[in-house]
C-alpha cells in the first residue's frame, strides 16, 4: 500500500483529536517515564520533597508540611499543593518512591502537551497546534522537569490549564462562566503549589493581552471579581490555617523569604540564584532545544507585521511569552526552570510560524555558501561525540582530553559517563547514530523548503537524544551516585536497630532511603549501653580526633557520593560515650 505523503498524515492525525491526544500522551511517556521509573534519588531537591511527603503520610502534616533540616524538622519552603498530589499517588500505591513523588510532574506535564495541542488547534487550527505540542513535549527543560519531583512542572502546568482557556476567551471574544471559574480554580491551585505567583503572573498577562490587544470588552465576561473571590477563598483559607499552626515563623518564611526577598532579595537576603537579568537569554536558548531556532524566527515572524501583532491568536501568545520572560527577567532570584511558564506559548508561536512556511521557498541564506560551511561545521560537532564513543568502545579514552577544560564536579563525572557509554555502547552508538542522520537529512530538507520533513526530523533528534540522556546516562550516572543501594544494605545490617547521622553529616537523600525514625545525634554524650548506630561523611569522619575515630567501628563505605560527587557515606558503630541521641 501506498504510504500518505508526509504532510496528509500530518493533517489527518491533528484532525483526529483523541488519535491525536493518544500519540501526544504516548510520546511523552517515551520521553518521560524510563527516567520516572529507572533513576533514583541522587540530588537533594528531589528527596527533600519527598520526604515532606512521606512525613504528610506517616505524621499528618497536612496543612502545614514539614521538611527535613540538619537537627530536626522545619516548615517547608512551598505551599502543599504538589505535596498533596504525591501524597495522594503514594497513598494510593501503598508506598512513598521515586515514581509516587514524580508522579504529579509526568501527569501535569503530558497533561498540558495534550491540552496545547487540543485548545490551541481551535484557535491557530489543529496542525499548527499539533507541531507546538510536539516541540513542547521535546524541549530539554520541559523534558527535564516532567520527570523530576519539584514542583516546577506542577506550576507550570497549572498556570498553563488557566490561561489558555483565557486564551481561547480571547480569540472568540467571549468566555463562559463556567470556564472561567475552572481557570481561577487552577490559579488557586498554582498560588497552593509556589505562592501568590500562580496567580499574580497570570494576571500580569492577562492585562498585558488587554493592552496588547485592545480587547476592552473582554474585562467583563473574565469576571475578575470571581476570580479575586475564588482565589482569595480557597488561598487565603491555606494561608491562614497555616499561619494559625507555624505563627511568625510561617510568616517569615513564605511571605517574606519565599516571595519578597526572592524577587527583590540581595545581599543577607539572596536567595542563592541571584544572577543579572540577561541571565534567561542564554537559560531559554539552553531549556527550549532543540527548537530555540525556531523561536527565534517565529518571534520575529509574529512581530514583523503589524497585522500579525494586532491578531489576537499572536498577540495574547506574545503577551504571554513577553510577560513571564521579563518578570522572571525583574526577579532576583533565577532558575531556568522559572521559565516553564512561557513555554506553551513559545511551542504555540513555533507551531504558527512553521504552519506558514508551507508551500514558501527557502530563503536564500540557507543555500549560501557561508551557511553550508555552518552546516558542514554543526554536522562535524555533532559527529564528534559518535566518534568519542566509537574510541572509547576501543579503548582509546578520549574523554582524558576533556579533564583539563573542566569543573572538578564535571571531571569527577567523567569516569561515570565513560563507564555508561561502555555499558550501553550497541543502544548509545545507535542514538549518536541516528541523532547525527538526523541533523543531516534537517539540513538537507531545510534547503530543499520540506518544511514539515525538517521539523519531522528534528523531533526525532530530540526523541533520540533525550531518551539517550534522561533514560540511559541519567539513570546509569543516577544508581552510581545515589546512596539508595548503600542504604538499602545499611537497612538490613541495622535491622531494628536505631539509626542516627553523626553530627555534622546529614543528607536528604540518605534520609530519603534510611529506616523510618532516623535520627540526629546531639553533644550531650551517650549513656552507658550499647553501640549506636551511625551515618557519617567520609570527610566528616576523617577530621575528628584519634579519641573520636578510635570510638567508631566503620562497617561499611558506600561507593555513591553525595549530591556534589565530594564525599561518601560511612555506616560505624559508635560506642559509648560520646554523644547523646535528641528525642
């Protein structure tokens, strides 16, 4: 049977909604869940926040949840929201693991892939949606905190639920009741999930749209009162639960240091990702690969004209995208995943702006000579890490060439990777292989104008290398540097015994793995009895006086380290008496 031209298949899968939605799902757990399932805990935002869950389960910090610190428990950084969401998968599962406490960010976020595809399809038409979603799904950043437990991807989708029915209100100029009480309703959730930006943001877009658009009349069926009612209802309910339980040290904390010192903070106040507001250029440029050309030229295809500006389709997406970039761009504080928000629209303009490109000749740049020199020169970069691991598979070791261009956290990687490419080398050398025919056909269908042939082979790229980076290296480089195994053995060597970290050692996800009820030992001196059980940095272990090492029986070194790749974990006996466990 004859196979349907590339662009028919194309139309006919975007007109299909539930086959669209299907494949769009479908690719996302491709893409998201190996890493969900395969990787355990190895940094320390994922197991703090698992451990705020597994305390909400077991000790019932519902309102108020409580998070793990060197000597005890403190109140959490965030609101409960995403909390509650895990809670509720692990409840379900029977257990708190890796997948429970990611679960709501691989939902939320294949959840949003599907929904851009369906509500922006009714809005710039389904094929034009469909190609968004796709480069939505396949950017690094949305990849990367689709399968991570934070609650960035929570946040983002939740913001992005609000505001494209918003989007859609302002395209038909006119919006139900109904829909805009579901969009505040997700604004509330977003405020529950990181503070009064889930909906001070959102409502910095929308007026910026108004503006942009002139769509006056719209104030009235966005019933702005509702939303101020419904927000203020179900948020300010939390925040004031909350406050009546943690007092002035709530207030403290989100209020002020979550919120007012992370946007405006400096100096005894920064928040520890200060960074100068051309900071995003690069961080978008790096989280929206590998489609960050394609934004580029479709933002300035939708601001070129004057009569695309006035669109409202263009003109609420470039509010969107303009207003969270500069916002974030204002903040002190900066993280690339901040961005999240922006890019559903950005996916959207893409999906525009390669819609348009049908049937138009390739501009004459992209035949000149300069330009195939670049491609000549992209494709040699990208065939470089294929001939690494064809090296490395032969023992010559090339990456021994990188050591002195890097940090010491990144050349102390270095022997994880070369031992991953050499486990794994028949799949990895595939996927370098694919990745490179994949940049060279992208290029060769570009010149040729196959506008829908290059954006096809560029998704597979993304496919292919995503899933060699999220679902091979970071698992491989994950169970080599996580202390799940060594806590898994400490478990049973312990076996009911109690377990303590020995002051100053501590770590969230040694924590994370640990016996329910580890402990933190104080200077108070142990009493007379038997051995202590105990966790303590090799480091750590290294700097106490002979009398202190000479009272600790070291049993057993973990081969991972801590989230830096700097120390390892010990498990002693500490025999009595030295320091006395806090109860």
């Amino acid at each position: 049977m004859r196979s349907l031209p590339l662009n028919s298949a194309f139309s006919r899968l975007a007109e299909r909604p539930y086959l669209l939605v299907a494949a769009l799902v479908a690719l996302c757990m491709v893409l998201y869940w190996p890493s969900v399932a395969r990787t355990p805990f190895f940094t320390k935002g994922e197991p703090r926040e698992a451990l705020v869950v597994k305390r909400m389960i077991t000790d019932g910090d519902v309102i108020l949840p409580q998070r793990p610190a060197l000597q005890g428990w403190t109140i959490a950084s965030k609101p409960p929201f995403f909390h509650w969401l895990a809670a509720s998968a692990a409840y379900a599962a029977g257990t708190t693991n890796e997948i429970t406490v990611r679960l709501p960010s691989l939902l939320l976020a294949s959840a949003t892939v599907a929904l851009v595809a369906v509500a922006g399809g009714t809005i710039l038409g389904p094929r034009a949606a469909m190609l968004g979603a796709v480069m939505l799904a396949t950017t690094f950043e949305w990849t990367n905190a689709a399968q991570t437990a934070r609650v960035d991807a929570t946040l983002a989708a939740l913001m992005t639920f609000a505001l494209l029915i918003f989007y859609r209100g302002f395209v038909a100029e006119q919006v139900s009741r109904r829909a805009v009480l579901a969009a505040y309703v997700c604004l509330a959730c977003a405020a529950l999930t990181k503070g009064p930006v889930g909906f001070v943001l959102p409502a910095l877009v929308l007026a910026v749209a108004l503006v942009v658009t002139r769509q006056w009349k719209l104030i009235r069926p966005l019933r702005p009162m509702l939303g101020a009612v419904v927000i203020a209802t179900i948020v300010g309910a939390w925040y004031l639960a909350a406050w009546w339980i943690g007092g002035d040290p709530f207030f403290e904390k989100h209020v002020l240091k979550e919120n007012v010192f992370r946007f405006l903070g400096s100096g005894e106040h920064a928040s520890g990702h200060d960074h100068p507001p051309p900071y995003y250029l690069m961080a978008l440029t790096v989280g929206f690969l590998p489609w960050s050309p394609v934004l580029v030229g479709a933002l300035i295809a939708s601001v070129r004209r004057g009569v695309d500006r006035r669109d409202p389709r263009l003109g609420f997406l470039l509010a969107w995208f303009g207003t969270v970039f500069i916002f974030y761009s204002i903040a002190s504080s900066k993280r690339s995943v901040y961005l999240l928000a922006l890019y559903p629209a950005a996916a959207l303009l893409c999906g525009w702006w390669i819609e348009t490109l049908a049937g138009t000749p390739a501009p004459g740049w992209l035949r000149a000579k300069a330009s195939r020199t670049a491609q000549r020169w992209v494709c040699a970069i990208v065939a470089v890490p294929l001939l690494v691991i064809v090296l490395e598979w032969l023992g010559v070791e090339p990456l021994n060439l990188l050591m002195p261009l890097l940090k010491p956290k990144d050349q102390a990687n270095l022997p994880l990777v070369r031992s991953v490419i050499l486990d794994n080398a028949p799949l990895v050398l595939l996927s370098a292989g694919l990745v490179l025919t994949s940049v060279v056909l992208g290029f060769r269908t570009l010149r040729d104008a196959r506008w829908l042939r290059a954006f096809a082979s560029v998704a597979v790229l993304a496919t292919t290398l995503w899933i060699l980076v999220f679902a091979i290296f970071r698992p491989e480089i994950a169970h080599r540097r996580s202390l799940s195994a060594f806590m898994a053995w400490t478990t049973t060597a312990t076996a009911e015994a109690d377990l303590y970290f020995y002051p100053p050692s501590f770590d969230l996800g040694a924590a994370f793995y640990a016996p329910d009820g580890v402990r933190y030992l104080t200077d108070a001196g142990l009493p007379d009895g038997e051995p202590r059980w105990v966790l303590i940095w090799d480091r750590d272990f290294n700097a106490l006086t002979s009398e202190e090492r000479a009272r600790l029986e070291v049993l057993k070194t973990s081969e991972g380290t801590d989230p830096k790749g700097k120390r390892h974990m010990m498990l002693a006996k500490l025999h009595p008496r030295d320091l006395e466990p806090r109860g």
